[in-house]
C-alpha cells in the first residue's frame, strides 16, 4: 500500500526562507511535476551473494561495513540527487536528506 493510500505523505518538506520560491510553486516546473520516478535509497552490501538472497526471511539482520556516520545515496532514476541518514519516526523507517546533488 503506497504511503499516499495510507494517509501519509510521501515527502515532509522543508519550510522556505521568506521570499523562496518552492518548485512546485515555480511555473517553470509545471509541466513535469505529475511524471513518475523511481526514488531509491542505496544501502552497498560489500559481498552479498545469491545464497545470501535466497536465506532471508522476515527478522534477517544484514551486516554491512556502512558507517553510521556516513550518508546513504538517493538516486531517481538512477541518478544521485541527494544524500540522507536514516531515522525511526515511530514505526517506521525513513529517511531524511542532509546534502543535495
């Protein structure tokens, strides 16, 4: 069920500076605000195989070498546009962005 199904919004915004233009208030972007991409957030598994796949089950814990200092790519469509750490907000994991691309 897509979070939009479930009452909640995808993407918690941060508030403009006084005077800022969103881009969904500027006109320009208009035309390209309603297609659809892929946003994903990259967690590198240095060494997962197959077999490793195929033995998860619900509860599995993955081991990865990834600092918790460090920043997780985001990626549309393939492409970096920003980075983020990850945050419990309630029972939910989420992500929240700490650099732009």
């Amino acid at each position: 069920m897509s979070a939009a199904a479930q009452g909640l919004s995808p993407v918690t915004p941060r508030q403009p500076e006084q005077g800022e233009k969103t881009a969904v208030e500027d006109p320009r972007w208009r035309p390209v605000l309603s297609l659809p991409c892929d946003l994903t957030v990259e967690l590198p598994l240095d060494g997962f195989k197959v077999a490793d796949f195929v033995r998860l089950r619900t509860g599995s814990i993955l081991a990865t070498r990834w600092r918790l200092t460090r920043d997780v790519p985001l990626r549309i469509n393939g492409t970096v546009i920003a980075w983020g750490e990850f945050e419990g907000a309630g029972s939910r994991l989420a992500v929240r962005l700490t650099e732009l691309a």
